[in-house]
C-alpha cells in the first residue's frame, strides 16, 4: 500500500522549484523594499506588511496541495509556497525585533546561504531527476510556471500601495498563464523545438513586463524637473523639448513592452513572424537603451528602460534566435520533415 501511493516519497524536483521560487521572491521583495523604503500601505494606524501575504500565499498553496491533487498543479502549488516562503523570510528582522525591518544583514546572509546550500545539494545529488525536469519545463510548462510566478510576484507591488505597478505586473503574469492553459499545443511541433526557445521566450515577456513598468513609471513620475531645468538656465523650448521628448520615451517603452510580451507568447508557435517579431522587439530594445545612454542620473532617476535588465537579455535573444539549427526549426515548423532533428 505504501508503495502504490508513494506516501513519504521525496520529491526533488518541486523542491528545486520551490526553492528557487523563494530565493528569486526573497531577494525581488528585498531589492524592492530598500529602493522603495517609504511606500507602504497603512489604513486606520494598520500597517498591511508583506508577509501577511506570504502566509495567505503558502496557506492557499498548502490547501490546494491538500485538496486537488495533480502532478501539473503541484509545480504551481511549490512556486507560490516559495513566493509567499520569500515574502516571510524577507521580513524575519521585522519579526523577530517587533519594529526594525533593518536589521536585515545576518539574516539575509543565513537565509542566502542556507538556501543557496540546499539548492546546490539537490543539483548535485539529484541532477539526473532535476535535469529531466528542467528540459521538460523548457518545452511544456515553463511559461505557465513562468506566469504564475509573475502573477504572485505582483502582490508584493501591491502590498507597498503600487497599484500603477502591480496592476500591469499581474495582468501580463494572467495573460501568460491563459494562454498557456486554454491555447492547444502541438506536440509533434514542441518536440522538435529547441529547447532554448521557451527560455527566449520567458526572457522576452520578462522584458517586456520590464519596459511596462518603467514606461507607465516615467508617465507618472516624470524623470524631468521642470524647476530644476529652469534653474540651470535653459529655455522654455528647450525645456518643453527635453520634456515632450521623455514623455515620448516612455510611451515607446509601453509599445514595444507589449510587443515583447507578444513575442514571448507566440516564439514557441514556430512561425516565422514570430521569429521576426522576436529579433525586431530585442533590437529595438537595444536602440530604446541606447537613446539614454549619456544621459545624467538625475534625469534618469525613474530608470526609462531598465538597462541592467533589457540589454543582455536583448543581445542574449539576437544570438540564440540567429543561430542556424534556431532559423531552420522556424523555416520548416511548419511544412517542413517532422523526423529532422533539432
């Protein structure tokens, strides 16, 4: 009987998901709070921290596990226990002191390191099993995986009071899980893709995700002070230029985020628009970063494009997308021998 139902069996690879679901949420929830230290959400002397919604995360995730199980489902159950394990953790010194959020450092790096050190405990014990799982993610479930992180990922926007923020974050995470789910799939089709296409895939809606953030932040709060322009003497116009011209910026970056997204969801289709569509967005990504560079920090304080993010994943897309086993899979996906391997 123990057997048949496999109780107590040891499941290495929802570990390795949720385990990197609580790092990425921990240090994601960290980076966010310490560059945003004043937005919060208080209500009636309430402070609503971020952990109340990790706990409601691993609750949920705890009960479905509980309730409706399913192989498919239980890798989304272990990305959101990791969320919500993440925006616990990252708040432990709030905790623990009852009132400094702070006093991060020692456990930051416990948290860090331990977590670092399980991870690579289960690589190398279980690399075999994790490998499997890993190239079956990179054709099948990846992106929804992927979107249900995004999605989860939201709710720490939302818990500073960025509903500007959140709200677009959130959107793109449900569209992606959407597609994923009611979308039929071609097998034949997803077994002769390369593998590296749903990584490009995933790196193209994070992108784009990216540029609608920075884009819907610079239309909000304009990197451009008009007082301090007025200040350093110059003129109206060329005030009124350097204005419309960021403004123009960002509303750029919301188009092409878009289109990014779209990349993302239609790369594994196999058609060739897809393909080109992949290679203009990462180009235009690279060109919508060039324009700031030279730029002073002040006007960049809103951060237009996310350089750090857009250009190497944009050059790290160009590069695989232009290999040529890349180029003939899209030029026979959908014609072409269904035997050739890729």
């Amino acid at each position: 009987m123990l057997r048949r139902f496999r109780i107590g069996a040891f499941r290495p690879a929802l570990s390795f998901i949720g385990l990197l679901s609580f790092i990425t949420s921990f240090f994601g929830s960290r980076l966010f709070a310490t560059l945003n230290p004043t937005i919060v959400i208080q209500q009636q002397g309430i402070h609503f921290h971020h952990f109340w919604y990790g706990i409601a995360l691993m609750g949920i995730a705890g009960w479905l596990a509980i309730t409706w199980k399913s192989e498919r489902l239980d890798r989304a159950y272990a990305v959101m226990y990791g969320l919500g394990a993440g925006f616990i953790g990252d708040e432990v010194g709030l905790l623990l002191t009852l009132n400094n959020y702070q006093s991060e450092l020692t456990y930051d790096f416990f948290i860090g390191a331990i977590s670092a050190s399980v991870l690579l405990l289960l690589v190398i014990r279980y690399r075999v099993v994790l490998k499997r799982e890993v190239s079956y993610l990179m054709t099948r479930e990846g992106l929804a995986l992927l979107g249900v992180f995004v999605t989860g990922f939201s709710f720490i926007l939302f818990a500073f009071g960025s509903l500007s923020f959140g709200t677009p974050l959130a959107l793109v995470g449900i569209i992606v899980i959407l597609r994923e789910v009611f979308v039929k799939h071609d097998t034949v089709l997803e077994g002769r893709m390369p593998r590296g296409v749903t990584v490009i895939a995933a790196l193209s809606i994070l992108g784009g995700a990216n540029l609608i953030l920075a884009g819907v932040g610079n239309i909000l709060f304009p990197p451009v002070n008009v007082s301090d322009l007025a200040g350093a003497g110059l003129s109206s116009g060329t005030i009124g230029l350097i204005s419309t011209i960021f403004s123009l910026l960002a509303f750029v970056a919301l188009g092409l985020g878009s289109l990014k997204i779209l990349a993302g969801l239609v790369l594994r289709t196999g058609k060739s628009w897809a393909w080109s569509l992949g290679i203009a967005t990462s180009i235009s990504s690279i060109f919508l970063d060039a324009s700031s560079l030279g730029t002073s920090p002040e006007l960049l304080s809103g951060l237009l494009t996310g350089n750090g993010i857009e250009f190497p994943t944009s050059i790290i897309a160009i590069i695989y997308l232009t290999r040529p086993y890349v180029k003939a899979f899209y030029r026979k996906a959908l014609g072409g021998p269904r035997n050739e391997k890729l």
